[in-house]
C-alpha cells in the first residue's frame, strides 16, 4: 500500500506542476489540459470506489487551491464523481479505454460547462458563443488528447504494481 500511495504521490505532483506552471510544456492554444480531472478518472479505472473517492478529493482540493474558486467545491465534485465512477466501472460499464475516453470526454465536457456557468454567476453575462470558440473548445480538445497518455501512465504504473505483487 505504501509503493501505490507513493507513486500517486509523485504521478499527482509531476502533473499538477505540469497543469499549473505558466512555462509548461503541455500548454497548447493558451491552456494547459485538466490532467487532474483526467488523473481522476484514470485512477477510478484501476482502483477501488474507497481509494479512487480519496484521489478524486485529494486532486478536487488541488485544484481548487490553484484556481480562484470556491475552496471544496471542485473537490467534492471529484470525490463523488470517482465514486460512483467507479461503482459504474466495477457493474454496468467494462474497463476498457474506449469507456474511459467516452467518461473523460463527458467529463470535461461538464467541467467546462460548470465553469462557464460559475463565471456567469460570478462575474456577469459573458457570450456563450464567444466562451465555446476561444475558452472551452480548446480546452476540450487539448484535454482529450492527453487523455491518453494519461490512462497509459496510470495503466502502467498499475500494472507494475500488480508484477511486483503489491497489489
């Protein structure tokens, strides 16, 4: 248990800094992808409802203390979406990529949309149309595409952990 925290720990500060940091290598039209979220969803694919529920907390509190907005509010939104992420994962849907892109597709998709209706809230009308063409499509699709390598970092880490015996 202590080798799996350990290397989330270091999975989670190696992309935190790579979201966060204004010099990025992964920054592509102006925005870096949300590797949080997608750390998020990659995680609930691997682990259990309990862990995958702490990650989602731990990377929601992340997320919320480098952004602007309301403290736990992202975080509580993490910690039960990879909940039941993962409950759905483990009975209706199957572990496969195609899921995860479709759940992390959807997921940003909603995302994005929270914040454009949280900014609205805040901060006064703002074009939807102008929002969708410079702000959210891009952040979508710089988002998707990482959405692989994502899922193969966790799958492999995943899978090292499962050859030693750890888990």
């Amino acid at each position: 248990m202590r080798h799996k925290i350990i290397g989330y720990i270091i999975i989670t500060g190696v992309f935190f800094v790579l979201q966060t940091s204004s010099l990025s290598i992964c920054r592509a039209w102006g925005f870096t992808p949300n590797f949080l979220l997608l750390l998020t969803l990659s995680v609930t694919f691997r682990e259990s409802e309990t862990f995958s529920a702490f990650y989602g907390l731990t990377c929601g509190l992340l997320y919320d203390l480098t952004t602007q907005s309301t403290i736990g509010l992202r975080a509580v939104a993490y910690m039960f979406g990879a909940y039941f992420i993962a409950i759905a994962v483990r009975t209706v849907f199957r572990p496969y990529f195609l899921t995860y892109v479709c759940i992390a597709l959807t997921a940003i998709a909603v995302s994005l949309l929270f914040d454009y209706l949280f900014y609205i809230l805040l901060h006064g009308a703002f074009s939807f149309k102008a929002a969708l063409t410079h702000i959210m499509l891009p952040q979508f699709f710089i988002s998707g595409i990482w959405s692989y390598p994502i899922y193969y970092v966790i799958y492999r880490f995943h899978l090292s952990l499962q050859r030693r015996g750890v888990l």
